[in-house]
C-alpha cells in the first residue's frame, strides 16, 4: 500500500510540477485571403472617395453660386481655392482608380499608404476582437483553414464600417496635406 501511495506522489509530482513551472500559452490563430481583401476595399476605397468629394465640390459650388452676392472677396477666394484642391483631389483619385482597375496598380505613394494603413488596422482590430494572436494569409505555404478561423469577411466589415464613417462625415477631411499634384497622364 506504501509502495501504491508513493507511485501515485511520484506521478502527480511529474504530471503537476512541470505544467506549473512551464505556463502554457494557448494561441488562437486565424487566416485571411489579402488579395480578396485589398482588390475589394480599393475599389470600395475609390468609388466612396470619389463620390463623397464629388458631392462635396458640388456643395461647395452651389454655395458660391447661390451666395455670390452675399459673400465677400475674401470668401469668395477661399471657397474656389477649396473648388480647385477638391477638383485636383478628384483627378488624383479618378486617375489612380482608372491604374487600379485597368494594371492593378497604384500610382500615388500617399494614396497607397492610406489604403494599406486601413487594412492593417482593420486586420489588427478584427483579430484583437476575435481574441487571435496570429494572422496568416491563405496564399502562402498555406494548408488547411476551416472557416470558423477565416477572418477575410470581417475584416472587410470592418473596413466597409470605416468607409461608411467617412461617406457620414461633412466635409470630408483632405486626402493629402499639401497641394495635389495633377497627373501628366491625365
């Protein structure tokens, strides 16, 4: 019986010790299609942009032509000068759309990086909420990925939820800090 009781000890001991000197980390991992989500966010992207901006030139030119009369030189200036930035934003966009969807490419470094900031922090905020603490994309040296851990459709979620904002906010901030450069292309 002795001999019993001390073989149970000695196995508990080397079951228990070693798991409780070795925390175990349990990691949640998830995958995502990038080129479904970057080829339907980037026309999503320019189609909400271009709309939005379009809507906007067209406020802001009624209100100069509604309120000429009313309006001082000074804000005369200031509403053609945002006319114009507006209308070269607008090429900008219109001709980088045209790049994207005719050669899949993208033109203008600053409207790249914005694009690529959304994505990866629709990524990162969609995998934060799910609780995974890994994020594969499914055209690597990808095997296997049931649907429970695909996380594509809503990362677009999340990504539609910031277009959305944007289509709800008036006036739409300014794509770029500076003056828009008009393409040579155009």
């Amino acid at each position: 019986m002795k001999k019993l009781y001390c073989c149970i000890i000695a196995l508990l001991f080397i079951i228990f010790i070693p798991t409780s000197l070795l925390p175990i980390t349990l990691v949640r991992v998830g995958y995502i299609d990038l080129e479904k989500i970057i080829s339907e966010y980037t026309e999503k992207f320019f189609e909400t942009q271009i709309q939005v901006r379009e809507e906007y030139v067209k406020q802001l030119q009624d209100k100069y032509s509604f309120n000429y009369f009313e309006l001082t030189d000074e804000e005369k200036i200031d509403l053609l000068n945002q006319i114009r930035n507006e209308n070269q934003t607008l090429d900008v966009l219109r001709y980088n759309k045209r790049m994207w969807m005719e050669k899949g490419e993208i033109s203008d470094e600053r409207i790249y990086q914005l694009i690529q900031t959304d994505i990866m922090e629709a990524i990162k905020k969609t995998s934060e909420l799910e609780g995974f603490n890994l994020i594969l994309d499914n055209t690597g040296n990808f095997i296997y990925g049931s649907e429970d851990i695909n996380l594509t459709d809503k990362v677009l979620f999340r990504l539609d939820e910031k277009l959305l904002q944007f289509q709800n906010t008036q006036p739409p901030e300014p794509l770029f800090e500076e003056e828009v450069p008009i393409p040579e292309e155009y």
